[in-house]
C-alpha cells in the first residue's frame, strides 16, 4: 500500500519563494538599468498583504512625476488582484 499526501502548504511556500525571486529579478534588472543609465525616469506599483496600494515614483521634475503617478494610477486600476 502506498501512502500519498498532497501538501498544499509547501506548494503555497513554494510558489511564494518563486513570487519573491521574480520580484528581486526585476527590481534587479530596474537597478542595473538605473546605473547605466538607460533609465532616467520610472513608476513602480506595489500592493502589501493588507491590501494597501503604493505608486513609487522618481521622476525628473514636477510633469514627470505626475505623468508617471498617473500611469501608476492606470497600472493599479487596470489590474485584476483580488484578495481574500
């Protein structure tokens, strides 16, 4: 007789170490972007585990920085997260 059991919990881990690693690849990826130069201005998006909603912005002037607050609005908006 074989026994088998589905551990839910350390495929949700798992999947969550996974999330964690693409996320480091692409603040990685905007940094060495930053210092090289091929990025002068950006807007980044984040939603915490509460929920709570964050437009990170670093623009060059004042334009800049509502153009790219705007955008992150949109990014925020159109996005289809839900939470439990």
């Amino acid at each position: 007789m074989e026994i088998v059991s589905i551990n839910s919990r350390r495929k949700e881990q798992i999947q969550e170490e996974e999330q964690k690693k693409a996320m480091l690849e692409v603040i990685d990826f905007i940094k060495d972007s930053v210092e090289n130069g091929s990025i002068k201005e950006f807007v980044a998006c984040s939603i915490g585990n509460d929920g709570e909603c964050q437009i990170h912005v670093a623009a060059m002037d004042l334009p800049g920085s509502i153009g790219l607050f705007e955008i992150g609005k949109h990014i925020l908006i159109s996005g289809e997260t839900t939470f439990d």
